[in-house]
C-alpha cells in the first residue's frame, strides 16, 4: 500500500482551527477542525470537510492575503499515512462515511478514525477520533507542541 501524504495547517482566520489534509488520488481532501487533533481516544473532534486542496498546496506555510480565509498559515504537521482499510480505497471508505488511517507525522502518530456524523443536521461534518493504542496518550498536543514543523515559528510569529 501506497503512503500518501497528509499535513495539518494551523490557520489563523477569524478563528484559529486546523486544516486536516489527506492526499488521495491527486488532491488533498481536507476539513477544517475547529478545536485541533487530539491524542486522547476520549476527544471526539468536529471535523467539517472543506473543498479539495491542490497536492502542493500541502507546503504551504504564509499569509492568506484578504479574502476567505484570510491570515496566518503554519504547517502544524505533516507525514504520511496509510489507509488501514485494506479491502477498500480511501475514497471509497471516505464515500462510505468511515476512514481509518494510521498517521506517520512529527507530532501525531497512529491509528485516527474519521466517521460522517450527523451534528447540526450538516452533511460535512465528521468526527477526528484517536484510536487505542501505543500512540494515544492525554496531552493537550496542540498547547504543548504549538510550533510549525517546518519553520520553527508560532502562528502569531507570521501575521
Ligand atoms: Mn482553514
């Protein structure tokens, strides 16, 4: 099985969230999750899924000048991923409403389930959840580790 490439954006809009990326099949499906990822199998983050991304658009790092979206962009984290479904293809589990994909990045690792849920009667909404095992632990890992991976600086750091 393939590794894609997967990034996460910390993006300082009108409210600071971070821009869950997944490389498949060319693009970078993407949601937007307004509280961070979570190590903690316990936390079950909103996850609203936002247009596709161009693939290079996953080394981005900058200011979105004014407009939608406007401010500040770090790449929070980023690696490689797998998809843990091995009978079906990511896009086809995406369809299905439930992903499962084993991350390989500088600050997440393991297993995560992404799963269609039904919050505020949206049909772009899912949950980010950890899964059990060797990876989860109860960090706040975005207060502890807040820097870009590839720059070093803080969201404030650019805008
Ligand atoms: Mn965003």
């Amino acid at each position: 099985m393939a590794k894609n490439r997967f990034v996460i954006h910390k993006h300082g809009a009108r409210s600071v969230h971070y821009d869950l990326r997944l490389e498949d099949e060319g693009v970078l499906k993407s949601w937007a999750i307004p509280k961070g990822p979570s190590t903690n199998p316990a936390d079950k983050r909103l996850a609203i899924q936002t247009d596709d991304h161009a693939l290079d658009y996953a080394d981005f790092e900058g200011i979105i000048p004014e407009g939608y979206g406007a401010g500040p962009v770090i790449i929070w984290d980023q690696g490689t991923f797998k998809n843990m479904k091995a009978t079906l293809s990511l896009a086809e589990s995406l369809s299905n409403g439930e992903a499962t994909v084993f991350l390989e990045g500088e600050k997440l690792k393991g297993a995560y389930v992404l799963v269609k849920t039904n919050y505020q009667g949206k049909d772009n909404a899912w949950l980010f959840i950890k899964m059990k095992d060797e990876h989860a632990d109860q960090r706040a890992i975005t207060t502890e580790l807040p820097l870009s991976v590839v720059s070093g600086k803080a969201l404030e750091d650019l805008s």
